[in-house]
C-alpha cells in the first residue's frame, strides 16, 4: 500500500492561532486521503464522499475565519471572503461536473506539471495514468487546483490577517 502525501506539511503554513492551524491541517489531510486512495486504486470508492466531505468542511473552515472577520471588524475581510468564495465556486463546478457524469478533463501538458510534488511526478507511473484514465484526469485536475489554491491561500493570503487577529486576542 502506498502511503505518500500529496501536500506536504509545513511549519512555514503555520499562522498562529490554534484553531485555523488546525483546520488547514485538516483540508490537507483531506487532500491526501483521496491522493492516497488514488495511488491504491481506491479512489472510485472514495471519491464522492471525498467531496462532499471537503465541500463541507470548506464551507465550516470559511465560515469560522469571517465570522472571525466580522466580529473584530477586519478591514480587508470583503477581498479575504471574495477569495473564499471562488474556491468555493470552483470545488462546485468539480462537484457538479463529477456528480453529472463529467469526469473527462483535458490532458494538462508537461509544461503545467512543474509545480507538483516528486511524489506526484511518478510514484509508479502514477502521472501517466492521472493523465488519462477517466476519473484519473478528474482527480489530478481536482487536487492540483486545490493543493495549489490551498498553499496559496495558506501560504501567503491567510498570513495577511494575521497580525490583525493576534492584536485582537485571538489565539
């Protein structure tokens, strides 16, 4: 059985309060379960609960960061919520497409690949068959959207409010 994250883990997402960090934990774990269950040939079975899942827990996490928002009246909360919202918009689009028999992307050439993990580039040829079987050209469209949006978001996005939610007492 393969065991090998799709998004690895790191300090440097830490932003410091406790309960986010936690979350973001939680929508990356969520990403490797259905990575994992694709390297094991498990994802047809996983999938759509897989989705589900995430759509929900996206949703739960979003909510908890503007409520937060709200409450200390963060000055740049409408430009946070807009990016919350097209993640949102775009796992629908994957959830419609999947759930209406759409499971056919195109191909992504080569030249999009740079940016994946070692572990994606070929544990087992695993690119190659992401690329072209049916549900594997879903799945690789699926999680290179959200392990790219994710450490984005995380990475650089989150990290703007901060220091705003820290000099307000959260933790």
């Amino acid at each position: 059985m393969l065991d090998i994250d799709f998004i690895q883990w790191s300090n440097k997402y830490l932003i410091g309060i406790k309960t986010i960090d936690d979350q973001h934990k939680t929508l990356l774990e969520m990403a490797n379960v259905m990575y994992r269950a694709y390297l094991n040939n498990k994802h047809h079975e996983i999938l759509e609960s897989s989705l589900s899942k995430l759509t929900e827990y996206i949703k739960f996490h979003f909510k908890y960061e503007e409520d937060l928002f709200e409450k200390y009246q963060y000055p740049n909360k409408d430009k946070h919520i807009l990016e919350h919202r097209f993640f949102e918009n775009e796992i629908s689009k994957f959830s419609e497409k999947y759930f209406a028999g759409e499971k056919e992307f195109p191909i992504i050439g080569e030249n999009k690949r740079k940016d994946l993990p070692e572990s994606m580039k070929n544990p087992e040829d695993a690119l190659q068959s992401l690329a072209t079987g049916k549900t594997g050209s879903f799945i690789y469209a699926l999680l290179t959207f959200v392990r790219k949006w994710i450490l984005n978001h995380i990475g650089k996005v989150d990290k703007n409010y901060v220091e705003f939610l820290l000099s307000n007492g959260i933790r």
